[in-house]
C-alpha cells in the first residue's frame, strides 16, 4: 500500500525527465520501473483520484480514498483542546500557529525573520505565537543550528514544536 502524506497535493513537483505532477502523485515514484505495483494507492479525497487518474490512468485503477489519518487524528483531538493549551501554558491568549515545510520555497526559507517579526509585534498578553517546523527541516538543520536562528523569537516566548513527541524549547504532542 502507499499512502501519500501532507499537504503535498497542493505543490507541484518538477521532476527530472517526467512531467510536472502534483508532489505525491507522480508517477515516477507511484509506477517505477522494475517494482512491482502497490496493491493499493491510498488517498484521503475523491479529488486526489482525478488528479491520479489524468497522470496515470493505471495508477488510478489501483487507488481508493481511505481518509487522512492526519485530519482523523486532528478531529480525535478536539476533546482534549484545553489540556493542550493549559501544556502550552496558553492560557486566555489567542494562539496563532506558523508552519514550514522544508526546502527552499518553506516559509523558514523564504522569510526567516517571519517569526520573530510577528513574536515581536504581537502583544504577548493577547497572543502566543507557536511555530512547527517539518521534520525534514529540523533534520536538514539540526537542532542546535536551528534553534539558534529562532532565537530572537524564541525569547520573545514563542514555542517551537520538536520533530517529535518532545524536545528542547517544544511543546508536547498529546495523544488522545
């Protein structure tokens, strides 16, 4: 089975010798040559299928929306709101949240100073600003080298999410 991730369907990937396809859905990487077929291309959305099907009609044949476990994980989470935010130490503050992607079109790399811009003109008793960085970033950059370019809205109290469940200056991944 493969189950594409993230919010890939929105950025297009331009590959090497193939044409441009909607990231997670080319079929270079859903039909290479020599491997066998996955019995199942998993998607979370009937549109993901058209899109499949005008790239690779042989793909399509082999794929059915399952959900988004990402979203289904989300929605679990509801109920636990306030015991996220009493972690985050958020209080009666609006929370605003940035997220990166990785590589040179992420919002780290296009606008490094975004967080401490914001962090620095929000007032921090009515907001607290949160930053997730993707994982491939924080592998891409390291720890150290990263948490040192976010210093500045680091101290101003923004709270940076780890890669995983916790980690320096982060807040913790409750699960339901």
């Amino acid at each position: 089975m493969l189950l594409p991730h993230g919010a890939g369907f929105g950025k297009t990937f331009h590959g090497e010798g193939s044409a441009d396809a909607a990231s997670g859905l080319d079929p270079e990487y859903l039909m290479p040559h020599g491997a066998p077929p996955p019995a199942l291309h998993a998607l979370a959305h009937p549109g993901q299928i058209d899109r499949l099907a005008a790239l690779s009609p042989r793909a399509a044949a082999r794929a059915a929306v399952v959900g988004d476990p990402t979203l289904e994980r989300i929605l679990a989470s509801l109920p636990l709101r306030e015991s996220f935010r009493a972690a985050l130490g958020t209080g009666a503050r609006r929370l605003i949240v940035l997220t990166s992607t990785w590589g040179r079109e992420s919002l780290l790399r296009r606008r490094p100073d975004l967080p401490f811009e914001l962090a620095a003109r929000l007032p921090q008793d009515t907001y607290q600003l949160g930053l997730i960085v993707h994982p491939n970033e924080w592998s891409r950059t390291g720890e150290f080298e990263l948490s040192e370019r976010l210093s500045p809205a680091l101290d101003t109290g923004m709270v940076l999410a780890g890669p995983t469940r916790t980690g320096p200056r982060s807040w913790w991944q409750l699960t339901p």
